[in-house]
C-alpha cells in the first residue's frame, strides 16, 4: 500500500514545531520543458505557485497558494540533445505548515509558448511529488483562466482533498468552454460539432463538392468531431467553412496536436509520396496512357530489394522515387493469385473483421427487391457441391463448414449512383468451404447490379475461365477494400473513438483515476481525425480519388453506422455475432473458434483477455458497484457519450446503464481494444497487402465481359492486360499507394499497448504492480505468436504468399529502431 503523504503535512509541522526545527526553508523543484525557439529565454519569465493539498484558504475556498518561484536554467544539465528538452530549477520558499502540494499554478510571462513536461520536487520528510504536465503554456494573457498542474495522484471526485475540490471543477469547466466562438491554437477547449465540414458549397454547381451533412439527425447519423468554430459557409449557412487544402492548422485543442517528431515524420513522408505520386504522373502526360501493360510495369514502382515492408530507405543505390517492395510480393510475384491466398486474406489480412459463417443457404438481402432485385442469392447447391469435399450443402452447413464474405446489402442501394461516375462495380457475394487442414477455399463468387443482373463465378482451370474467374475476385477485393477503408478501418475505430476523446475530456479530471487509464488510448486521434477531413475523406479528397465509392464515400459509411453497437465491438460479441465463435467454458476465453487457424481471432483473443485482465485489476482498486453509481465525473462522462457525442443513437436501449462495475470494464476494454489492437490490425497491414495493387484494388473501371462480346475477346486474347484495364489505373495505383504508405508507418515517438511515455504516469504502487503484470503478460503474447508464426501446421499464419501474420504483436522491440513499415506494434491510440 502506498502512503499518503498528503496525510501527514500538518503532523511534520506540529513536530517540527515541538523539536524546534525551522518552519520554512528552500526546497528545489526541477521542471523538464521545450521552448519554441532556442533563443527564448524563459528564465524569470515563468512563475510557479504551489498549491496546498491539506492547508486551506478561506478567501477563496480551495488550497493555500504558496509564494511565487521563477524558473531558472540548470547550468549542470545543459541541453537534452536527443529530445531538444530543457531542465530547469526552481528554489521555492517552503513553509512545512504548507502541508503537501498537490497542484501548482503557472505563468508564462514571456511572448512564446512552450511545451512543459513535468516537474519534480522533492519535499525534505515527505518524499518526491510528481507532476506529469505534457502540455503547452502559452503567455498569460491569451487564457481566461489560470493555468493549473496537478500532481499525478487520482482520486474519485468524492475523495479529492477538499483544498482540491473547487480547482478541479473549474479545470473542467475551462476545458468544455461555453460552445460559442471560434477556436484558437491556444484553447484548450473540447466540444462537439457534426460533420458538416467535408463539401464545399463554394466550388459552384459541381454536385461531388456538396456532400451531406452527416449526424444531426439527419438522413445520415453519425458520431460528432471536434468543432473548431470557424465561420460558415457564404453559399450554405448548414455548413462549416473549410481552409486552404495547404493550411494543416486546423484547431484541435492544442494538447491532441501531434508533437514535433510526429508532425516532422508526417510532413517528411507525405512529401516523398507526393513525389513519388506526381513522378509518374507527370510522365504519363507525356506518355499518353494510364494504364499498365503488365505485371511487369507495376514491379517497376517498386524497388527489387525484397525488404519485407520494414525499412523506408533505398536499398542498393535504388532510387528514392520508388516504393518500398510489399510483403505480399516479396517472396513470390504471383502468389495473390492462389485461392488458398484469396481466402486467407479474409482472415489474417487487413479486414478479417467482415467475414461470417453461412448458417442458411441460399443467402438472403434484408433490402427491397422491387428496388434492388430478388433478395435470395442466385447461388444454388449444383455451383458449389462439386467443392464441398463430398458434402451436400445442407451437410457442409450442419458441419459449420461454410463462410461468407457478404458486400451485397453495403453497396447495391448506391451502385447506380457510383457507376454513373467512372467505376463499374458489383454488389458481391463469396462462399467459401473449410477445409480439412483448417484453411479456406472459394467455391462460388456471385456479382450483382440493381437492375437484377446477377452473375455467379466458380473455379476453373481452363484459361479463359479462369481469367474471368481472377476479375471476379477482384470484384470482390473492390468490395472488400472500400468496406475495409470506409467502414472497418475509418468508422469503427477513428470516428466513433473521437466522442470518447472529447468527453474524456470535458468530464473527466486529470485527477480521476480513468482519464490516467484512457488518456494514452486517445493521443494524437483529434488531431489525425482533423487531417483526414481536410484532405482524405473530404469531398475531392484522396480516399475519393482512390476508393471506388468516390463521392459517396462517406455517406456509405453514415448508412453502416446505422446499425453500429457499441455493446457489440468488443471482439468476443463480435465473433460470436458473426458465427465465427461459439460459447465453450472449456475452451480458452470461454468461445471455441469455428475457424481454429483464424489468426485475427486467436491473437486478438490473448489481446483482449489481456487488456480484460488490466482494465479489472485496474478498477477494482478504485470501485465497487456504489462507487460506480455514485462517481457524478464517470456519470457526466457516460452521458454525454450517450447523449451527444453519439448523440443519433441515444434512443438505442443497448447501451450500459453504467450502474456496476461489471459495466464499467466492458466500457474501459471496448474503448481500449477499439483504440488499439482494431486499429492496429485494420491499419498497419495496409501497405504489406494493398501496397501491391493486383492483389488488392480498391477501384474497377470495367465490368466482367458476356461470352460473344468484342471485350471478352479482348480478354481470351490478353487476360493480363484485360486485368490491368479492368482494376485501378496508374494514376489511382500510385495515389493508393503513397496514400497507404504513409498511413502504415509508426511514427518515431510511438507508444505502445503496454508503454507509458513516463514511468512517474500514477503514483499509486498498487497500480503500478498491474500495470507491470499487463506489460509482462503481453510479452508472453508476443512469444505465442512468434511460435504460431513458426508452426507450419498453421497454414493461416503466412500462406502461400509467406507473409507472417503480425499484425496483433504488441510491440516493435526486435527491430532496431521505431517507427517505420514494421507490419507490427500495437499502438496504444488511433494515432495515424
């Protein structure tokens, strides 16, 4: 048990008193900080008052504040010359009858801003108080309020120190503001705006610049951003003013800005994929084609160092405008285009959260056939027995043999609409069978139109058909890599985090032990989420011009959110839900995994129960069901999430009352295992798998050619050619590419599921232990899956293409540096 030296401030004094010691002397505190420019001088430009934890003042109902102390610089220390941070030194006036501090105030007298780390003081009989800062101070005359710090002690509202209690209630109120104005780069302040920021009504008549407004009760719910307050729009008083597409100063509060590295990472990566975009394109205008002619012409966008997606820099004097080699060609240039590989994709790829089991066949659409066309599948049992294994359809069912890859109901209501534009896409539907050695195989593919027109595809061997039989799965990727980007990667893990991060925030004390378990989980999201509204999914915007959807992007993802659950992301419901599981006590985790080679499921399963584990140590040294019901911060916070951060789906009776404390871990390992381990398994693959466009395209500009007709001789002639016409273009393919290179890399400054970014983050031993048992435990993880990886009984690990699946390793420890195409990690946060 740790102590409280909070307690034990009045009772030194009496002593002190007694034995005649001195009541007041100098103790030194020592502040870590980051100027913005090096020529600042800050010295006896920045104040610091203590503020005492158990001595009151009656003038003003909160802790007596101590005398004014200004920083002076370290001589001794110098400069920390890797992070650019500076140790200054403090003498403050001590007056033991003070009592313990437990936050103090600062003023920035000078004309610039800095990044303040934390502060150290080391109190003589007390011990060392830690103040955990990560923030920026900015000139006292740009806030309202006072600046206050507090120690990184936490206490549920009921049990803070009363000296505490008024601080703590206005450092709340600063941060939800009063919801007018526009925001600055110094506020601080969290609220809530609806997306009505992605169209431009300014561009004139051009429809694909005025997209709907999504949430707000609208046709389209969705859940809130960040507002920034700017102005509206002249044309359309609905919608918010957007910036100049060269203007990233977009407000965030200025705490969720990225950091230096990050930011410097960022720029530098986004800069190389420009060129390494623009190149090309720029020859093409010369070139008079967009089209590639071979397999051969997409390998020259690459360098032939087969560096497996881990390093950024070229490899044998090869030059920077070309990409790195993606994992899923590094070992062998055609692999893709096995089934088995097809097939494992859909387990072990970038979207093995989409696939279900077949429970009834034919399938069905829950859409309106008078509109969409007849809601049973045109797959009958004569397409796909011949690749049951000897099974009837109804046996391979009973056997739970049977899996599904269903786009149909996502896309049909909007293919009218997206092949009107310059894609030509189907609605799909995928059988597969489960083999024996536990992996997967395609057995029919059926594409669908609205007008009715419905095509089924089977393997084959002979060559025509089997060209037709390749189109068809890539009708199928297009599918898969629009719902992957729109919904799987963008909706379920960047969107709907971004209500929690604000709320967070508004309502939750720094001082509250839950904003020190979650705040890690949201780092740098805002601010990524801000970025991808002004320039990916913004009308006009890199996902539009990449992703077949196009200008109805977004708005798909509005209609998916519909039937978004929160009580049904945590990933056992969620396989359980999608029949990929079965309740089994016997069985580790409680569920028996229908598909046992499912790597996505077996890693992200010790994940969870690992995080289960930590969020349950963690909360049962703060509550019990009263204090769960009684904690009026956790109340607040819940909501507001409810109520306005998802505010479109408030009505929903599936939400957590949040009365217990079973609730309450559901809650923390939901929001930690979306923020985390989902993000990182439907994003850091991204380039190892679509980095190489065959094999993953997420645009097609052609139908599959009918017997008899000029293209289907175009295709018996040249099936490669037909292919590469068929799937995205060369401009789309090195757009995509430069677009997902960057989004796949882990930034330098990282940190990972498991980390903190200080070691001083809680002072609370008890804590601590826990968290020390978390780390150790996904270690443990990481052994298992190296040995999985290593077992090649299992098949689904790497596949013919020998990619290892590694998606859910928590951390980056055995390469030599962070940051990078590592094709692993788990980041603690929705930070790219």
């Amino acid at each position: 048990m740790a102590v409280n030296l909070y307690c034990f401030g009045p009772f030194i004094s009496v002593l002190r008193k007694l034995f005649g010691s001195p009541e007041e002397e100098t103790i030194t505190g020592f502040a870590v900080l980051q100027k913005k420019n090096v020529l600042d001088l800050l010295q006896n430009n920045v104040s610091l008052q203590l503020i005492s934890t158990t001595s009151m003042d009656s003038s003003n109902g909160s802790g007596k504040l101590g005398e004014a102390a200004f920083i002076q610089k370290c001589k001794s220390s110098g400069e920390h010359k890797v992070s650019g941070e500076s140790r200054y030194r403090i003498d403050f006036k001590w007056d033991f009858s003070f009592g313990t501090p437990g936050a103090f105030l600062i003023r920035n007298l000078h004309h610039h801003e800095f990044f303040l780390k934390s502060l150290k003081i080391e109190i003589p009989e007390q011990g060392i108080v830690h103040f955990v800062c990560n923030s920026w101070v900015y000139p006292v005359s740009k806030y309202k309020t006072d600046r206050i710090f507090f120690s990184n002690k936490s206490y549920l509202p009921a049990y803070t120190p009363l000296a505490l209690v008024e601080l703590r209630k206005k450092e709340l109120e600063s941060l939800r503001g009063d919801g007018t104005g526009k925001r600055e780069e110094w506020d601080r302040v969290y609220d809530y705006d609806v997306y009505n920021d992605l169209g431009d009504p300014d561009e004139g008549k051009d429809k694909k610049y005025k997209h709907p407004v999504l949430g707000g009760y609208t046709e389209f719910p969705y859940p809130r951003r960040g507002r920034t307050g700017r102005h509206h729009n002249k044309n359309d008083p609905t919608r918010e003013s957007r910036l100049c597409l060269l203007n990233l100063n977009i407000y965030v509060p200025r705490d969720e800005r990225f950091g230096p590295l990050k930011m410097g990472d960022l720029l530098t990566n986004g800069l190389k994929s420009i060129v390494q975009f623009a190149v090309p394109q720029f020859k093409a205008l010369f070139d008079h084609t967009s089209d590639f002619l071979s397999f051969e012409d997409v390998k020259k966008l690459y360098n032939e160092s087969a560096n497996n997606g881990i390093s950024l820099e070229p490899q044998n004097g090869e030059s920077l405008l070309k990409y790195p080699k993606p994992q899923v060609i590094a070992a062998d240039d055609f692999a893709w285009r096995n089934d088995g590989e097809f097939a494992r994709q859909m387990l072990s790829g970038v979207n093995p959260v989409h696939i279900r089991r077949l429970q009834n066949f034919p399938p069905r659409s829950e859409l309106d056939s008078g509109l969409y066309g007849p809601q049973e599948s045109s797959i009958t049992a004569a397409d796909i027995e011949t690749n049951l294994d000897g099974l009837t359809v109804e046996k391979a069912i009973e056997e739970s043999k049977l899996f599904i890859l269903d786009h149909h109901d996502t896309f049909m209501p909007y293919l009218d609409s997206i092949n009107d534009l310059s894609s030509k896409v189907y609605a799909s539907r995928t059988i597969l069978f489960l083999c024996k050695d536990d992996t997967l195989k395609p057995v029919a593919i059926e594409l669908s139109l609205p007008s009715g027109k419905r095509r089924v595809f089977t393997p084959a061997e002979e060559e025509v058909s089997r060209a037709l039989w390749l189109l068809a799965k890539a009708h199928v990727t297009v599918n898969d890599s629009g719902h992957h980007e729109l919904i799987s990667h963008w909706l379920r893990t960047h969107a709907v985090m971004e209500p929690f991060v604000i709320a967070t925030n508004r309502h939750l004390s720094i001082l509250h032990p839950l904003h020190k378990l979650l705040s890690p989980h949201f780092r740098d999201t805002m601010n990524i989420n801000a970025l991808a509204r002004h320039i990916l999914i913004n009308a006009g915007g890199l996902i539009e011009k990449t992703v077949f959807p196009h200008e109805y992007s977004m708005e798909i993802s509005a209609v998916v959110y519909k039937n978004w659950r929160f009580d049904e992301e945590g990933l056992p419901v969620d396989l359980l839900k999608r029949g990929m599981a079965v309740e089994d006590e016997s069985m580790p985790h409680g569920l028996r995994l229908m598909i046992q080679d499912y790597p996505y499921a077996v890693d992200g399963l010790d994940i969870w129960s690992a995080i289960q584990s930590w969020v349950q140590k963690y909360v049962s040294i703060y509550y019990n069901d009263e204090l769960v019901r009684r904690d009026t911060e956790l109340q607040a916070w819940w909501h507001e999430i409810r109520n306005v951060g998802h505010a479109d789906k408030k009505e929903e009776t599936w939400w957590y009352k949040m009365e217990t404390v079973a609730e309450l871990e559901k809650t923390l390992t939901t929001i930690i295992w979306l923020a985390s381990a989902l993000h990182a398994a439907t994003n850091f693959g991204q380039y190892a798998y679509s980095g190489y466009m065959p094999n993953r395209p997420a645009i097609s500009r052609r139908f599959i050619p009918e017997e008899g007709s000029q293209e289907f001789l175009e295709l018996a002639k040249n099936p490669e050619v037909f292919f590469l016409k068929t799937v995205s273009s060369h401009f789309q393919t090195t757009a995509g590419i430069g677009l997902i290179e960057m989004l796949s890399r882990h930034s330098r400054d990282e940190v990972y599921l498991g980390q903190r970014e200080t070691e001083d983050w809680i002072d609370d031993e008890r804590v601590m232990e826990a968290f020390e048992s978390f780390s150790k435990e996904l270690k443990e993880i990481e052994e298992k899956i190296n040995e999985r990886n290593a077992d090649v009984r299992l098949k689904n690990r790497s596949g013919p293409a020998k990619v290892p699946y590694t998606l859910l390793y928590p951390s980056t420890s055995d390469f030599s540096r962070k940051g990078g195409l590592t094709g692993r990690g788990i980041p603690n946060s929705v930070s790219i």
